[in-house]
C-alpha cells in the first residue's frame, strides 16, 4: 500500500454508525475510499461524503490497496470474507485487510490462515470509543497480527484512532476487545448494585458515587456515567444489544481458551435480562434498571 | 469538643495497624490523645509517641472531649461502645463519639439510638485508604449523622483525611463504605478474569490491561495493581481477610436493605475462596490467584 | 429423663406454626407439657390442647426433664437459653435440651460449651417437613450431639418424627439442616429456570417437566411442585421468608467453615430478591416468579 | 416407513458410544440397518452386529425408508443433513429423518424449514440415559415434530427407548432435553457444595446425604451417585466434555428464546472449570472437585 501516500486505494465494507464516520474520516485524511453497505442510505451517505459507491464486495475490492470491515459480527464478516466472491476471492494479491469489526478471536484466526493461503495480510482491529469516537477519529484500536503489517496499516488507522496498540499475533485484538467488554461490562453491573444499595438505605446516591469515584473504586465508568445513571438517562452511547453481542464474544473466547468466567458470565445474564426486560436500544448503563427490577425498586 | 481547639482531648480506643497511626497523626497535630488497646505493644507505641495510656475503655473515656473507636469489626464495637463499662457508660455528657471503625450500617444505627439516651452525639466515619492513608494522614472518611455533629468533628478529621465527606444520617458512612468495598471487590474479581483471558490466549496481559486502562474499562485498580498483579506480587496492601470481613458488611447492609446483590454475593464468595485457599494475608489483588486456579491455570 | 416414661415433663418454648402441633403430639404421646411462648394465642391453645403455661422461660423449665426449644432464629435461642433467666439458668441439672429451631450451627456449638459448664445435656435438632409434617408427627429430624443424648431423646423424638437421624456432633444437625436447604433452594430455582426456558420456546412446561421428573432430573421437588408452579399457584407450604432466612445460616456456616458455596450465594440472592419484589409470603417455589420477572415474562 | 413392518430400512449416521447400540438394537428388532461413520472401527463393529456398512452418507439414505443421526454436535448435523450430497440431498421422498443428536433447537427448527422443500419429515429426537441406556434400549426419548411424524416413528424409537414423549412442534425435543441437562448440571452443583458444606464441618457425607435424600431435597442424582461422589469414583457415566457441550446448548437456547438463566451460567462456568482443571473424560459427579478446590479443600 505504498506507506499511506495520497493516492491509497480503501474497499471499505459495512458503512454503518461506526464504519459510516470512519470511512468519512479516511476521505478527509485524503484516502480514496470504495465502499459497499447492503443499506442504500449508508451508500448514499457515503457518495456525499466523496467516496465511491460499489455494487458490492467484489467490487469494492478490486482495486483496493486496503480493505475494511466494519460489521456486525462473526458470520456477516465470514461471509464477506470467506464467502464465494468475497475478499480473498476478489482482492489483489499483497492487500492488506484490516477487519474492524468486533467478532470472537477464533474467527480472526480463521481468516487469518485462509487469507495466508492467497497472499492477503491480515490484521484484526477492533476498536472502542463508540459512535462519538469514530466520528472524532480518537477510537482505540486494539490491533492481531503481525508487526510487520502493524507498521504498514499505520497510515490507515492513523485518521481513526488516538490509541492504536499492537497486542499480539492474529486474533489478539479481539481478545484484547472481549477483556474490554467483560471488565466494561461488569463494572456496570457494580456501580448499578452499589446504586440499589446506597437508595435503599435512603441515602443520596450521588454523593456516595461521589466519594467512590475519588477513590480505589475509581473508574472511567464511574467519572462519565455516575451522573446520568442516577438520573436514570440512559440515551446511548453504547447499546444494551450491542454489549450482549460482545459478552457472548467474550464467553465464546473463554470457551476456546478452556478459562471459566463466573463474575463475566453472571453479567452476561445479566445483561442478557436487560434485552429481555425491553431496554435492547439503551445504553448499557440501563444495567441499573435490571439491578433495580430484581429488588423490587423499579416502576 | 469546644470547636477542636489545641486542648481537646481524645479517647482513642483500637492502636492497631489503623488506628496507631491516626492517633499518633492526632498528637502531631496537637491533641491530647489518651488511648487504650488490649495489645500491650500497641499501647507502648502510643506512649512513645507522647500519648496517654489509658487502663481500660472507661478511663480512656472518662476526660474525653472526643472518643474514637477503630476496631476490627461489629462486635469489638458494641462491646466497647455499649457494654457494661463501655463509651456510654463512661463519657461526659455532651461527648462527640466518632466510630471509625467498618462494621454494618445497622450498628452503627443501634449505637446512635442509645447514644441518643445519653447525650452521646455519634458519627459512622469509616474510612478507606489503607494503612498508607492512615500514616499519611490521607484517608477517605465517610460521615453518618448529622450535619452539626459533621461541623463539630471538623478540626479532629482533618489531621486524618483528606477527603472528608458528610454523606447522610447515621449508618450512611458504612452503607457508602459497604458500596466502595462491592465496586473495589468486584472490579478486582473483573480485572482477574481479563488477565486469566489474556494470558490463556497467549497474550501479554501488561500490554492488553494497558489498553484497558486508557478507555472506558480504566480504573484506579488498572492504573495502580495491574502491574504488580501481572508479576503476581501481592504484598499487601489490603489484605484479603479483610476485604472478606467487609464483603460480609456489604451482604448484611443488602439483607437489611431488602436488596439483592447477586454479582456482590458471586464476588464474596470467591474472596472467601481466596482465604480458604491460603491467600488470607495477601493483598485483595491475590483474587487474581482463584480465577487462575479455577480454570486451572494456577502452579 | 428416665427412658421417656409416661410422666416425662416436657418445657416448650416456642408454640408458633412448628412448635404448636409438636407440643400437640407430645401431649397426645402422654408427655407433660409445660409451654411458653410471647404470643397469647399460642399460650391458648396450648391450655386447650391440654398442656400447662408456664408464666415465662424460667417456670417452664424448672421442673421439666426435657426442654425443647422452636423459635425463629439464633438470637431468640441464644436469648432465651443463654440469657439471665433463661433455659441454663433455670433448669436441673441433668436436664436434656433439645434445641429444634433452624439456626446456624455456630451458635449450637456455643450453647453446647455454655451448657456443659451447667450440667445440661444439649442436642441440636431441627427438622424438615413443614407445618403439615409437624401436624402429622412426621417430620425429619437432624440431630447434633453425642450418642447418649441422642438415645436419651429417643421417646421424645418419637411422636413428632418418622426420620430421626443421629448425624454428629454439637452443631451437626443445623449443618445438615443448612445443606438441605441449600440443595433445596436450588433446585427451586433450577426448576424456575427451566420453567422459564420451556414456556419462553412456547413449549408446554408441564409436558417438558414430566420427562425431567422421570430421568437423571427428577426429584422430590419436580414431583410434588412442578403442577402447582407450572399453575402458579404458590400457597405455602414453606415461606420465602423462612428461606432467604435459612440461606443467611447456609452461608453463616460456610463462612464459618471456609467454604465457598458460589451457587448457593447466588440463589440466595435469588430468594432475597423474591422478598423485595414482595413475595415472602408465599411458598419458596414462588421464585419461579423472580425468574420470570428477571426476563420480562411476568404479568 | 409403513408401519414398522420388518421391512423397514434404516439409514444410521454416527454409530459411537451412543449410536453404536442404538443401531444393534434396531437389527436386533428386525430393522434393516445400513450405516455410516467416519470411524472405521464403527463401521466394523456393525457390520459383526448384522448391519450393512455404506460407503457414505448418501449410500446410507439412498433405500432406506428413516434416516437416523446420532452426532456429536450442531455443526455435524448441518453437514450430514444440508450438505452437499447430504440427507436432503440423497433421502428418497418422504422419508422419516430422527435427528437423535443433542444440539442445539435453533439448529432442529432451520432443518426443519429446509426439509419441508425436499418432502422429508423430520422429528427431533434427543435422548437422555446414556450409554448404559443406549445398550440396554431404556433411553427417555424427548421428541419434536408432528404428531403424524411422531406416531409414524413409534415402531422405531420402540427399540431404543422406554420413555418417549411428543413434547411439542420442532426443536421441542431439543429445547426440553437442554432443560433436562441444565437441571441436572444444576443439581449435581448443589450436591458438591453441600458436600463440601458438610465434610467442612468435619461430618460424614454420606450420612448427611442420606437424611437429605429421604425429603424434599431428594432427587435421582442424590440416590444414584451420593455414595459414588463421596466415595471420590467418578468413572463415566457422562462425561464433563459433554455436559460441557450441553450446557453450551443450554445457553444458546436461552439466548434465542431471549431468557436469562444466571444460576444455569454459573453452573456452565463450573463445568467449564472442571474441564480446563483437567477432569474432562469424568462422570459429570466430578464437578464435586471444582467445589472442593475452590475452597482450597482438594489433594
């Protein structure tokens, strides 16, 4: 790909709330991006941003020097890599392809040898920062694979993130990613059981949020969602769905790695019943009305 | 307590790990400290560093402007405060009796209750900041009671923390105490099964919880232990015995709250498998030692 | 107590639900019965049924061979064994106290210590079986002593129960006792989980549990609950309230062990969140309710 | 398939622990039996029995008049049934296919929907009873499909099971036999910790079993292998692999029909630990082991 000079070629596959902005942000940072959505509108989004609009995979990467995806989970990028017409039938020997979705490491795996067998070079790249980070470009990226292809897909994240780290071979990206969401994950589900706690007692959550965030029970989450949690807004941010997909990514990474995640697989449920509860397309910061429901405080 | 000037004398009950150093921060800071201990080395320490050795609990008590107790757990507490020659029997009307010790909410209600007959006016002030905190004379306290009492403890605090915090009536020191414990239980529970992840896919934990600790999965805990719990030094710290102790307070704080705690309960009993497997005087990061173990992972 | 002859004198503390219909049969066997108990009604009915009221602990034991105790939990039976006045300070010497209420084993030991010291012979005893196995001079009955006590208080076990089991020593019997209520806890909640699973795939649930009841799933509980809980209808039988109580002296007594009891932690938890959703009063199966509730399904 | 006369051929996929006997049966009830497995021993081994061993999966259906598959798990199925030159492929119009596989009920129910365009009819037909049920021809046989389809196989499942139920629509079977597995891993978690609880205390857990085993705690798993888990003999049985696999079926059920199952994930979490502790190839009773290292109590 020529270390990222103006003329780099991108197929960009799944044009969503995160792909959407990520492809915008490599057209203002002066790559030509090619790229194909099954959902018409993000296709035309894309044409107004200035890309190009394929008719589909195959198309997308024909004359890419890169290739991105950005999809929903392990069988939509299965199919758009692996599948018949797909990338490593379709791209030109020696792309590189970054798959950016958040899928379970044994896929990233997979693809990875089957790409090895067609001269594609392969990076899992997963990313965190929601919606709001893709737009600024100040994702994190947690990128498998090999140093080599690290260094040469530099120019390509370099619009997207702000902390983009290589954590290993084929696959650690995702591992990286489902540690993420599991330690995400169960932290909500703590600050939402030390919400019931503390409002039973009839005490003023906040101020006792408040006092845990300035210490050893400091978190990120504690600093930017104590408030909105105790006033019960929940407007995403990052969906409810979204992070039940993931936990069944981090189950599924355990099952492969033979490790037994009881904290992990309780939040799991847990957030499991908070889809099952109705609050699917709320942040996941919701957690605390499935804490709330099981002792009785809810509405 | 006549506002904390110089010549306020306080009973100190409890000159243990805790406790010495906070009395000796009290004399430095011009108070007249009379203590009591039932371990005679303890007491000694206080001589030394210019306190009064008092013989029992009601002598300790007996000139006191201020009492403080800092004992091991509920039933230190009652005893001394409500037993037959304890703190309500022995102090002066109109005594100011801080109980900084950590025990269940409802306790320290009780105590407030009967202190009431007394004309003991009482504030829950446990802490939180180890026994660093404690020597440096910067601890979290967390206050219960009343505002005027809050006001008048103001000038004894102060040599002791550094966060000083009214955080409702009496009991709501421990209850917010017992909400720090869950979310710092917990987010070491968390932060154990993402390395016991990493590490069992090949990966590097240092380089993948360096990433988490920089998004939404950072923590105080990320950023302070996951050094120290990827080399597996677990120097304490705080041990787990007693975080095992307050994991105990957070359930009864539940049980009287009528709230269900369902991740708290999962996380206190693998802190009780913590000590039942050896780990009792190791830090509450050892926690890392029960994931590893339990996917049999461990040496 | 001379071998159970017909002029043994019973003192019966505790005349509520369980221990009314006992005192009952004992009268019926040909005991002399001399009860108390805090609520009139239960002193009423004991006088119609024939038994003697005692005007408190200490005249209900003073004459008695035998002292049986049935009450709500420890403090009730440390209160009225090892209180001023109470069952050690009244009773003759020689006397055998048989303590049938369910509280944690600890505090059976204690008793047994104090006991010695007064020449009191002390057997833990609890039972299982409910209010209709306590009618019905059916109940099982768990016992912690040593083999002599345990012999002595064969004719006095006789009429109240068909299984009566000599299982160790001092605390023994509230240890099974604890682990019978563990195991049937749990599979109230197992068999709500399945429940919830079958009728969530639109699946008959009463169809699915007679195939379970009829392999390596079946038990006493899918036998005798699983058409009332298909049917919702949860009249006690045994109350939630009892249970969640009972599950605080299961994990009392794995604290006091050093075990840790995961699942049972988490249906207690369970069983706790059925009292805060306000279901306590109905029969322990009603967790089949919280189950529903934690995924949407409930009315 | 005509009634059963005793023309009737069978076509067997997977002729292992399980299917190995179930099709000796068969030809011991008069069926034609021709088969297939991947294994040659398996193969072998039917051919002695009388059967007629076919060259593949597509020989296997070409005459006979059922089709049955007896397979590890859901992708295997997928491959025999919807492969190319598969079941659908190769089966005569008409025929009977019993999926007797334990997989998972999404899996049953997409068969379901692409058989109906080749006119084959399909019954999920998952057992339980094992090996020694398989041999002896005792199996409960949970079964979906329609009622039609149900009682045209009767003559079939006669020779395998004694219990055999229509349970509902497609993927019933599966759905009841994964209810089935969840509370039996459920109750076999619930012993270990109370025989951790008692043997902790320093009792003898055989003997507190025993009293458990006669109330409302008693089950089939306590009167079965009470002796043999206290007795440390975990010889298969079932194996922990597979329970393992089953649970993971569990949980993808509750996933698709969008239920939470907390106690059923943690129960996972514990036969997955005692998988990566080593015990994988043990009767599934030896998930008393993880109970015991838990609390630091095993060799």
């Amino acid at each position: 790909m020529a270390g990222g000079t103006r003329m780099t070629t991108v197929g960009f596959i799944g044009l969503g709330i995160m792909g959407g902005p990520m492809a915008a942000n490599l057209l203002r940072a002066g790559f030509e991006v090619i790229g194909h959505d099954v959902v018409p509108a993000a296709r035309e989004r894309l044409a107004e941003q200035g890309g190009t609009v394929a008719a589909g995979v195959a198309q997308a990467c024909a004359d890419a020097d890169v290739v991105i995806t950005m999809l929903p989970n392990h069988p939509q990028v299965e199919a758009v890599a692996l599948g018949e017409g797909g990338i490593l039938d379709s791209a030109k020997p020696g792309v590189l392809y970054l798959d950016m979705s958040t899928i379970r490491p044994q896929t990233s795996r997979l693809i990875a040898q089957e790409a090895a067998h067609k001269d594609v070079r392969v990076l899992d790249a997963p990313v965190s920062g929601g919606e709001r980070g893709a737009i600024d470009g100040v994702l994190s990226i947690m990128v498998g694979g090999t140093e080599e292809d690290f260094d040469a897909a530099a120019s390509v994240f370099a619009p997207l993130g702000k902390t983009i780290v290589h954590v290993g071979p084929h696959g650690a990206g995702q591992t990286v990613k489902a540690a993420n969401q599991l330690v995400v994950g169960g932290t909500y589900a703590l600050v939402a059981e030390a919400i019931v706690l503390l409002e039973s007692a009839g005490l003023d959550a906040g101020v006792g949020l408040d006092v845990l965030a300035g210490g050893l029970a400091g978190s990120r989450i504690l600093e930017l969602k104590r408030e909105t949690m105790v006033a019960r807004k929940f407007a995403p941010g990052f969906r409810i769905d979204l992070h039940h997909k993931d936990m069944g990514i981090v189950l599924d990474a355990a099952r492969e790695a033979e490790v037994a995640l009881p904290v992990g697989a309780l939040v799991a449920q847990l957030i499991s019943a908070a889809r099952s509860q109705g609050y699917g397309q709320l942040d996941h910061s919701a957690l605390l009305m499935v804490a709330e429901n099981l002792s009785g405080k809810g509405d």
